[in-house]
C-alpha cells in the first residue's frame, strides 16, 4: 500500500463511479463519502464489505485490513486476538 488507509477514491475512479453513486448505494451521506475518499474519515468494516461488494474488489488488497479481521467479522466469539 502507498501510505494511504483505504483507496475508496482510487478504486471509484477504476470502477468509472463517483462518490455521489456509492454515498446513494450505501445509504449514506455524500460529505461521508468524500471524507473517506480522502482519508479524513474510515468507513467501519461492515461499510468496507459492502463498498468492495459494490465495486466487486478484493478486500485485502483494496483496504489495509489484515485477513484475521475479515475472517472473523460477523461471528461470536469469545477471543479473537
């Protein structure tokens, strides 16, 4: 990764969308959008999954996100380290 916590500008332009289209596919506010795109603000991991559904990405590679957090993420469990 270049430095950068997420690439949701970058991986927008790829996808020729904008933010206004992912803020109206997220149900969420476009000012939250572009903070995101520009690394003011994070989207949480639930909005992570549903942004790399949209734009059919690879989770690991578009966000740094560690696998072990992916994994794990909608399951009860007691310990996860």
């Amino acid at each position: 990764m270049d430095g950068r916590i997420n690439r949701t500008k970058f991986m927008l332009v790829d996808k020729g969308k904008t933010n206004l289209w992912l803020a109206m596919q997220l149900g969420k506010d476009p000012a939250t959008v572009s903070k995101w795109c520009a690394n003011l603000a994070q989207p949480s991991l639930e909005t992570i999954m549903q942004i790399a559904k949209l734009l059919n990405v690879d989770i690991t590679t578009s966000f740094a996100l560690k696998p072990c957090l992916i994994c794990h993420f909608g399951r009860k469990q007691k310990n996860i380290q």
